[in-house]
C-alpha cells in the first residue's frame, strides 16, 4: 500500500525530472534516491510516485524494507514477496514457501505488465536485488541512506543524491506549515532558521508544526531557540542524535495526552500501534487514547499510515526510547497483557471449534477493549498486521521478566505460524520457550515444545524438531493436558515419518488416535484420525484410510473449517483411488474443490487446543 501523499510537498523540480528520465530509461530501469536522514527521500520518492501513476496502469507496489533501529531485522524477502504477490491477485493458499519459487512467480507475473516498484528505506544491494522484476515497463525506485553502489555495478542503477535544501527552499518549507503572513513578516528569520536546520525537511517541519502550535511564538523567537548549542550541533549533524534534539524540541508544547503517550512510547515494542497499544501504553481510555494518537500525529511525531493505525518513523522511535527512564514502567506489562487478549481474541476467531491454547494469567485483564475479529478471514488479517508488534512483544516480554506473557503471546499465534510456517518463527519460539522455563510451567513447555518442534520439522532441522517433540507428550500429560498430550504425539509421528521411521510413526499415530477417542472433543479426535489415515495411506493401507478419514468427516462437521474438511474429503478421494473406485473419488475430490479454490492446502494443523 503506498503511503499517502507526503502534504505540502514543495519543490525538487529538478529532481523530479531526473527520476522521470531514469524511470525510462535502459532495459530494467532502476534509481536509487540516496541521502541523509532526514532529508526527504521518501517524500520525494511517494510524491512522483503518485504523479507519474498514470504512467503504470497495472499499479504500484510499495514496501518499506528495514527500520533503522539498531539490531532489529527487516522484513523477510519472502515476506515483501507475499504481500507484492497479493497485490497482484494470488491467492493466500497459492503464495509459494520459498523464496526462489516467490521471486519467480514474482516476476512472470510483471513480465508483461506495466508496474511501478517502490521499495523504501533498503539497508544494501543484497536486500533489493530479489524484488527487481527485471522488465522494462516496471521500472524500480529504491530509497536509501546507503549509496547501494552494487546495483550500479551489477544491474545499471542510476544514482540520485538527494541533497539538503537550500535556505529559500527551507523557507518555502516553512511557508507550506505556517502560511505565507508569518513567513513574508520575518524572511530573514526564516532563511535563518532553514540554516539552523540544515535544511533538512524533517527538522524543518518539526520546528514548523511548533510555530503553528504556539500562534504568538515568532519565527526568529524559534531561531533564536535553535542557538541552544546541544540543539545547535544536532541539527547540523546528519547522525540520528541531531534529529533526537530536534524531537526533543517538538515535545515542549504538547498537550498533557500527547505527552503522555509520547512518553509511554519509549516501552512500545513495535513501530506502528493504534488505540488499544496505546491505551494500554498510558493507562488512558479509548477516547483519550485517540486523542493522544491525533495530538502526536499533528506534531509530526507519528504518522496515521491508515485510519486508526499510526507509525512511528524510525529516527522518531530512537529518540522515545532514548526516554525509557522517564516512561512509568507498568505500561509495559499492560501492553503485554492486551497483546496477550487481542492475540487470543484472534485465535479464537480463526480456529472456532478449537480449544483456548491458554487463557491470561487469573485475576488479569486488558485496560480497554481488544480487537475482536468476526471470523477467520479477519482474524488472519489481524495477525498479519500485528505480527511485527506480537513477536517483538515475546522477545520483550523475556527480556524484561514477564514471561507469563512471552510464552501465552507465542502460543496464541499459532494460527498465523500454521500458516507460515517457513518464515522464521524459531527464534520467537526460542524466547517463549525460554520463559515457559523459568517458570518451571509444564503446560507452557509442552505447548512450545510442541509448536517449535512441529516447526523445526517443516523446516527441515528433524534431529532438533525431535529434541523437542520427544518430551512434549510427557510434559502435557504431568500438566494434565490431555489434547495437548495427542497433539505433542502427532507432532512427534511427523517428525519421525520425516526421519523414515515409519513403524515408531505409525505406534504414536495409533496411539493418538486412541487416546482422542477418549476425550470427547470432536476438534482434537478429528485431527488424530486425519493423520492416522494419512499414515496408512503411506502403508499402502486404503482401507483404514478411508474408515478413519469417514469416521473424522462425520465427527462435529459444523465445526470444522473448510480447510481442514477438504484435507479430510481429498484423504478419502485418495484412499477411494488406491481401491479402485475411481468415479467415487472425482466425487470427492469435487467436493474438496467446492470448499477451496486452490485444494493445494497445507498438510498439517500442527496444533489445536
């Protein structure tokens, strides 16, 4: 989703026209807008990107590859993949696992096609390279505060070094925020004040929304405030403490929830939040919360990216967290506890006829409402969003103690990690693990043991998936979980059908499937009888397959999704071919088909409790 247009964007003419001509230019045309923080390239980037849109009926794909947050990753190739192939009208069950088959899907599909590219914020060559289409008519921007001159060398970029703007320039910044009277009333201390700034258009209009905030403050009174050597020295540095000063001049009038809020976000685990993140941040209502968000979004100090959902740019997340010791630090665990409730609400919605993985801890509830999605789709919606805001939640929230949090927010998830089961959960399975630990909490062990090694499994890594599998059954039965107990044995079969050993795969698979019997919960004994038919078809048993995968069909079918009843209806077709009855097999393959578009679904629902 492109941003919006950057408002009152005001002149780079001439840099305009330079990216109008490299967009043209060459067999796959590629530019790279470089410069200081700071200094607008996004902006400029987002703003000829909307004029020139026209040009590229087939739309325009935007992403923003990496913040600039010491030790914090970027997105995943894979992942920019997915979301570009979306847009381009893939469906979810269609978006290929690995990265190579994503990028060439990705670029067959703008083969023929006439598409802008805009990646945003690329820390080097390397990260850029898998998201060129390489086609003529779509041309790729690529902004960044690194030269990336590898894709000179290697793939013909053009480089456009976006420069600060001059003092008439930075006044016509000024004359954007503030209006024409202000700044023709005092033109020498606007010229004064775009020096002070280095004319870099982010300290610009920080100093600007402070004008328009304080109607009775003049412009040179501002300039003059700009003298004070530590603000002096950062804003004539282009490194990220001389933005820091520069923020630190925008908290000085605002008001009471703004500041409050702006301080809170010092504990934020994330970079975009909306009402209910920052409620539980302050402690303040929803409607206070609100207003807050809009207090900050109007200093420049966050960015509403889509109704009710605000971003906090990179150079402005440094500058809260260098705050924390003023943040009261109780904000923190009740942002966790609403995570915690919101990723459960979603969980709940996206597998209703499962189990809860696990409830929040007795006598804790969120501050303010959490989202509650209303059905599947939007509860998968909902994780895709937040996963960036949950996984960072579960590395915090083990970092600082809260471990009852960082095991329930992982295992929560794990509709979202089903889904994507190749795109590196480890490590956040790795702090939750690690917590569930600490507090010596069998049932969070054994549901982490259980998902880690399910997804260590598909990945590949079957000596460390059984590392962990091998114990999960026996820590589900000392907690008195008796589904996780089947699940855990589940997980554990698959993991040894990977490693060839069939028969020991065969031992848990029968024994889970008896054990579900037992329980009485159709959600639960579904699942184990889907993977024990499974099983026998591997055996070349068809016959039990096609009792257990009829006996699992007939079991709660309201509440079964469509996915998990077509795996059910596509083990039966098979088991109905291996026999020899082929007309009843396109029956239920047929079916299959009706309850998905695509029956190429995932294999497996690792876990339902």
């Amino acid at each position: 989703l492109l941003p919006r247009p950057p408002a009152g964007f005001v002149g780079r003419g001439v840099e305009s026209a330079l990216l109008t001509e490299a967009a043209r230019s060459g067999a796959a045309p590629l530019c790279v807008v470089t410069g200081p923080a700071g200094v607008g390239k996004t902006s400029l980037a987002v703003h000829w990107a909307y004029r020139h849109a026209d040009a590229y009926p087939d739309g325009v794909l935007y992403a923003d590859l990496h913040p600039h947050t010491p030790g914090e990753p970027g997105p995943r190739t894979v992942e920019i993949l997915h979301d570009f192939l979306s847009a381009l009208g893939v469906p979810e069950e269609r978006l290929p696992a690995r990265g190579r088959a994503a990028e060439a899907m990705y670029r067959s599909l703008l083969a023929d096609r006439r598409v802008l590219v805009l990646l945003d914020n690329a820390v080097d060559s390397a990260q850029v390279r898998p998201l060129l289409p390489g086609a003529p008519g779509c041309p790729v921007v690529v902004t960044s505060r690194n030269r990336l001159e590898g894709l000179v060398a290697t793939d013909c970029a053009r480089l456009l070094l976006l420069r600060r703007l001059s003092p008439d320039g930075g006044a016509a910044v000024l004359r954007m925020v503030v209006g024409d009277a202000r700044v023709d009333a005092e033109p020498r201390a606007a010229r004064d004040l775009s020096a002070l700034c280095d004319g870099l258009p982010l300290a610009l209009r920080l100093a600007a929304a402070r004008l328009v905030a304080r109607p009775g403050l003049s412009l040179r009174a501002m300039a003059d405030d700009l003298l004070d050597e530590h603000r002096r020295l950062a804003l004539l540095s282009t490194e990220d403490v001389g933005v820091e000063a520069t923020l630190r001049l925008g908290r000085q009038q605002l008001p009471a929830a703004g500041e409050l809020l702006f301080r809170q976000l010092a504990l934020h685990v994330g970079a975009e939040l909306d009402r209910g993140a920052a409620a539980a941040l302050t402690g303040l209502s929803p409607a206070e919360a609100d207003r807050a968000l809009e207090e900050l979004a109007a200093a420049h100090l966050l960015e509403e990216r889509a109704r009710g959902r605000y971003l906090m740019h990179d150079l402005i997340r440094l500058y809260a967290r260098s705050g924390a010791a003023q943040a009261a630090p109780d904000g923190l665990r009740r942002l966790l506890v609403h995570y915690t409730g919101a990723a459960l609400a979603a969980t709940a919605a996206a597998e209703p006829g499962s189990q809860p993985c696990c409830t929040l801890p007795e006598g804790v509830a969120p501050v303010g409402p959490v989202p509650r999605p209303a059905d599947r789709p939007e509860a998968m919606a909902w994780f895709a969003v937040e996963r960036a805001n949950l996984t960072a939640a579960v590395a915090r929230a083990a970092e600082t103690g809260h471990h009852a949090y960082a095991w329930r927010i992982a295992v929560a998830m794990w509709p979202l990690i089903v889904r994507q089961v190749h795109e590196g959960w480890e490590a956040t399975l790795e702090h939750a693990l690690g917590s569930a630990l600490v507090l010596g909490d069998a049932d969070a062990e054994s549901r982490l043991r259980t998902l880690l090694g399910w997804v260590l499994t598909e990945n590949g890594r079957h000596p460390q998936a059984l590392e962990h599998l091998h114990r999960a059954p026996a820590l589900a039965a000392r907690a008195g979980d008796r589904p996780g107990e089947v699940i855990a044995m589940i997980n554990w079969a698959a993991a040894l059908e990977r490693t060839g050993d069939l028969d020991a795969a065969g031992e848990r698979r029968e024994q889970a499937a008896a054990m579900a019997r037992v329980l009485g919960h159709p959600h639960t004994e579904t699942l184990a009888l889907y993977h024990l038919a499974d099983h026998c078809l591997t055996l070349g048993q068809p016959e039990r397959a096609l009792a257990h995968g009829h006996r699992a069909l007939e079991l709660a079918p309201e509440q079964q999704s469509e996915d998990r009843r077509a795996l059910l209806l596509r083990t039966c077709a098979q088991a109905l071919e291996a026999l020899g009855r082929p007309a009843e097999a396109r029956l239920y393959f047929a079916q299959a088909a009706e309850l998905v578009a695509d029956a190429e679904q995932p294999d497996y629902d690792p876990i339902s409790h």
